[in-house]
C-alpha cells in the first residue's frame, strides 16, 4: 500500500473513532467525561503513531 493511501485510511480511521467518541460525550450528560478523557488518550495515541510511522 503506497504512504499516501495508508495515510488516508489512518487519518479516515481516527477521525471516525475520535469523533464518535466526542459524539457520545455531547449527546450523554452521563457519559460525558469518560468520552472525553477516551478520546483525549485515543487522540494522543494517534498523534504519537503519526510520528512513529511517517516522520521516523
């Protein structure tokens, strides 16, 4: 798979998963910080396999 393909699907797969989860956090008022703080570490965890796949 060339990089630019495999970049579209990574940056597709995370902002699915992060912005359903911050869709689950606006939508329940009782499950409100547990999405955050999720989608907070997902993100995060997202952010540093960026780094690690394509600028490495």
């Amino acid at each position: 798979m060339p990089p630019a393909v495999r970049l579209i699907v990574i940056s597709a797969f995370v902002l699915l998963t992060v912005g359903l989860l911050v869709l689950g956090a606006v939508k329940s008022k009782q499950m409100r910080v547990p999405f955050t703080i999720l989608a907070i570490v997902l993100a995060f965890i997202y952010i540093v396999s960026y780094i690690v796949l394509f600028v490495l």
